[in-house]
C-alpha cells in the first residue's frame, strides 16, 4: 500500500485526548495516521488506520513509515496496575528505536506536571521516566506536562464528578490541601496542534496550565458548586493517599488500575513552574468554571 509523505501519526488515537487530537488536526488539512491496537472505532474516515502495538516492535515500521511527526499519547496503566511502569519504559524504548529507523523528525509527548521532585508517585516517576526516554532519540521531542485535564471522558475529570455527585460527604486525607493547576481539554489540544505547527517548540520542554492555581478541596467545592450540589469536605491527617485510593476506585467509575495511581499521585504539587509557552503559542487560557459547564455540557470534539 502506497503511504502518504509528511504523515502525522498520533498513538493512543482512541483515547481522551487523541480522539480530540485527530478531529483538529484533521480539519487543519494534515495526514493523519491513527496507530490503533483493535478496531479503531470511532476514528473519522479521513484518517488513516494502521494497527500495532508498542510492546510489539516488529509491529511498528509499518505505523512509522513516512511519518514526519508522531504524538506520543500511550500509557500502560490502563493494562492493569501491576508492571505499567516495566511497560511504559519498553513502549517508549521501542517507539524510540522504530522511529530513529524510519527517520521521524518530531515527537511530541504529553506528560504529567509534579515530575521534577524526589517523593513522587509510581505514575508520575514512570512518566517523567518515559520523557528522559523519548528526549533521549536522534530526533526533536517537544514534552508537554499537564496537571488534571478538565474534559468529559477523562479520568481526573470523571473521578472528581463521581466523587461529587455520590458523596455529599466526604472524608479525605491532606492531599485536598494539595495545589494543581488544570487545564481545560481544549486548550491541550490547543497546545498540541500549535507546537506541530511552531518549530520554536521543538527540542524543549513546557508546563502547561490553566489560569488558575486551586486545591483539590477548591476544585471539587467549586464543581459541586456548579452542579448545584452541598458537599462537605472534612479532611483527617490519618487517612493516607494509598488508602483513600481504595474508596475512591470503589466510589468512581475510572478502573482502579488508572484511578489508584492517579490517587497516590494527589500529594505532589502540579503547577506549573514556567511559562514559556505562552509566549511562543498565545492562548486565552479557559477558566476553571467554565471548562467544568463546557464538560458537564459534552462540548467539544
């Protein structure tokens, strides 16, 4: 089969973020390929398909062939929580060997803010780990990090609806008073098209944000709020992360193999440290509030 040139290849092309990602960047005119394990449903009929898979690597020369840019968009979590670190590593390891034999000029990795400390979560270490991987290849890795993502169909997102709307009352450990900067689902996408398209952003790292800096405690009354709902939050010092994790997995709808190492991760601080992006890729960055309605609405691709 004849394969396009310049081709944009996205992973993970089935997810929260890369289902988004495929709808823009297709109305934007590009050669989109979406790298799919299964059927691939859902995907317009403008992109092209091809199926492989990470932990596969003879699997991956033919995703790569002709690709100018790929999105790196996989983790492993959702595989079940036991080894996605082990998991995450080789994935990121083979897209690297695959694509420096196709000859990709870009990558561009979307990772978690709060990777920079020495205490970190198992999620946060293997995502900070799977950037030194991917900036370690003979091409241009832009890496974007980004706190909660405020979109429908996301974990944090659906976790901290869950947890709203079944728990009027809540008993929670420290980690409410823990800051985080989200960011709403729109302006990701934002980012991630706009450093495909500014060269300015290759080879470089950047914290992306929302506008506002909150705690989780402020993030879920302000949410409640929205919905209309009382909720009373009562934090205790005895109830660990790992423990709240527990009810949280029995509470939400998220699979405990995502949502427990997403729990575990709530005590490091996300904020972004730099703001360099909004220089190079000026947004008018989405209020909390109003990325919150625009979710509960089902807005957006």
């Amino acid at each position: 089969m004849a394969r396009k040139k310049n081709v944009i290849l996205i992973t993970g092309a089935t997810g929260f973020i890369g289902r988004r990602l495929v709808k823009e960047l297709l109305a934007q005119g590009l050669n989109v390929r979406c790298m799919v394990r299964g059927a691939g449903t859902g995907i317009p009929g403008a992109a092209e398909v091809v199926r492989a898979d990470m932990l596969v690597p003879s699997s991956l020369a033919r995703a790569l062939e002709g690709v100018d840019s790929v999105y790196y968009l996989v983790h492993s979590m959702a595989g079940g929580r036991a080894g996605f670190e082990q998991r995450d590593r080789e994935a990121a390891g083979n897209l690297v060997r695959a694509a420096e034999k196709a000859g990709v000029r870009r990558v561009i990795y979307l990772g978690g803010l709060g990777e920079t400390g020495d205490n970190l979560s198992e999620h946060l270490k293997s995502r900070r780990e799977v950037a030194g991987i991917l900036t370690s290849g003979h091409f241009a890795t832009t890496v974007l990090r980004a706190a909660v993502i405020i979109g429908a169909g996301g974990a944090s997102f659906e976790m901290v609806r869950a947890l709203v709307e079944r728990l009027p009352v809540m008993i929670t450990p420290r980690w409410v008073s823990t800051r985080c900067q989200p960011i709403a689902v729109d302006d990701v996408i934002a980012y991630l098209t706009g450093c495909l398209a500014d060269e300015r952003t290759a080879g470089r790292i950047f914290d992306i944000g929302g506008p506002e800096v909150l705690t989780y405690r402020e993030m879920m009354e302000r949410f409640a709020r929205i919905e209309g709902k009382t909720l009373h939050i009562l934090p205790v010092p005895v109830l660990t992360p790992k423990l709240s994790s527990y009810w949280v997995g029995l509470i939400t709808p998220v699979r405990p193999s995502v949502s427990m190492p997403l729990i575990e991760g709530l005590s490091n601080e996300v904020v972004c440290r730099e703001h360099a992006i909004r220089e190079l890729i000026p947004l008018r960055l989405t209020p909390y509030d109003e990325a919150v309605r625009r979710a509960l609405a089902g807005t957006g691709p």
